[in-house]
C-alpha cells in the first residue's frame, strides 16, 4: 500500500513502487500546470538525493545500468518524462519549461528542497533549464549526450507531425540505431531489442509533443546562468547530439568539465555503462 509523500517528509518504497498523485502546489515556473510524472524511489533514506531523467523515447528504466551502484550511495530518484512510461500523457505539444516544471513538483512531493541532477539527452536539456531557473534546486549537474539547441526545428517539427500521423513505430528502428554504434548493437541484440520496445511502448502524443519541446529549444543564453558544479559527458561516434554539443555546453557553463568516451553512441550509459557510472560517482562524491 502507498504511502501519500508530504513535503520534507521522505518515505521508503519498493522498488518500481510508483509515488502516489499527491494535489499539492510545487514550485511552478511556467503559465501550465505541472503534471505528477510517476518516479521509483530506491536507497537510503537520508543520504543525498540524485534525480535521473532519461531520454526521448526511454523510461527510467534507461538508468537501469547505474542504479545499483548510484542507490548504494545515493538516494536515487528515477522518473518518466511526462508523456512517456508511467507518467500522464496530457495534451501537447509540450515545452521544456513544462518538463522543468514537473520535476520541481517531483521535488517538492518527495519533500527534496535540492538535489543532484543527471539527464541524458532531453533529460538533459530539463538540466540545463531547471539550473538555470531554479539553482537553488540543483546541487550537481551531468549532462549527457545533449544539446542546448539542437535544430533544425522544421526537422522536429516533421517528426512530431509524422508520429501523431503514423505512430511511433514509423521511428522506432531508426532511433535505436542513432543510440548504440553498429558493433555494439550487434554484440548485444536482446538489449536493442528491449530498447526498441522501449520505444515503441512510448504513447505517440507524448513522443510528438517532447519533439516539439526540442523544436523550440534554445538553452545558449542561459548556460552562463548555471552555478551547479556541472560535468558533462558526450559520446564520440553519437549522431544525434554529436561531441560539439557537448563542447559547446561545457565551454559556456563557469567551470564545466567534459569527458568524450569512444565507441559510444546517444546512449552513451548503456553502451559506456562501467565508464559513465565511474564519471558519475566521482563528480558527485568529489568533496572538492
């Protein structure tokens, strides 16, 4: 049975025991309601939070390769995009200061006043935007495989349009082949194939509504406006937010670190698992 979460009042869960839908206000930064995305909560109670947010198209189960490690240290907050997984689907399209929004009203149902923050690619990009209008929220910040403005937004556009009309499965393969390199996908095919099913389980609406949310995206100005001690880390071989993505990132936010790993694709934590992990815990337990 769950347990409602009342501000600054942490609770056990079960692993992939969905956090209830509390009515409670959360910090909202937008002119649109925030939504109760669903999140699995997992490692002690009162060690330092560190909130993952995955990919378009993925779940939180896109963090799977780093959770057991991160939850022995770390109180580790999963969650799905709103649209994706478990979370609502409300109508679109989206932007990404709604994506923010729902993580600030993430936090403030776990009672979490600041936290350490990891996101890939979208996820990402809901960093950035979160840092830059709510620092007092985000401790720590990785970005990986993202993008502060990834056009062009006619490319965004079409896609999104092309999947209300046609359904996910018209982008499912292609996606799962810009997120491994071809060696690594064919050493591991059930892990593509379960990924692809990933894909292919997100509603349409809400694939296509975050597609527009990347559409009119533009984080540049903002990086500067980001004091989190941030590390950012970038596939080499990935073709959807290239290495220069990431350069550009960590060129613009103060004191930013950047790591390229090689061979890695977009999802650089499933291919990269045991040299992302590492990246992580060190950037995050670095008492510096």
């Amino acid at each position: 049975m769950s347990t409602p979460v009342q501000p600054h009042q942490p609770v056990h869960r079960e692993q992939d025991e969905p956090l209830p839908n509390v009515a409670q206000p959360a910090q909202d930064l937008t002119d649109r309601s925030p939504v109760d995305v669903h999140a699995v909560v997992e490692g002690p109670e009162d060690a330092p939070v560190v909130v993952m947010s995955p990919s378009l198209g993925s779940t939180h189960a896109m963090w799977e390769p780093q959770a057991a490690a991160l939850r022995a240290r770390f109180r580790v907050v999963r969650y799905d995009h709103r649209g994706h997984g478990g979370s609502p689907v409300p109508p679109g399209p989206y932007e990404l200061a709604d994506l923010g929004a729902d993580v600030l009203r993430l936090l403030d149902r776990l009672g979490i006043s600041a936290a350490h923050f990891c996101g890939l690619s979208l996820g990402g990009m809901t960093g950035m935007w979160l840092a830059a209008h709510a620092p007092e929220r985000v401790r720590r910040l990785v970005l990986c495989c993202t993008s502060a403005r990834l056009g062009p937004p006619q490319f965004w556009a079409e896609r999104a349009d092309m999947v209300r009309r046609e359904g996910i499965a018209a982008v499912a393969d292609g996606v799962v082949t810009r997120w491994f390199t071809p060696g690594w996908a064919q050493a591991h095919p059930e892990t593509a194939r379960d990924m692809r099913a990933m894909v292919a389980a997100t509603p349409a609406e809400g694939y296509a509504s975050c597609c527009n949310a990347i559409q009119s995206m533009d984080l540049t100005d903002l990086l500067p406006r980001i004091r989190a001690r941030t590390l950012v880390i970038a596939g080499h071989e990935d073709p959807s937010t290239p290495p220069e993505h990431g350069r550009a990132i960590a060129a613009s936010i103060p004191d930013a670190r950047l790591e390229v790993l090689s061979p890695a694709a977009h999802l650089a934590n499933v291919e990269q698992r045991q040299a992302v992990t590492a990246l992580l815990l060190e950037h995050l337990l670095d008492e510096e």
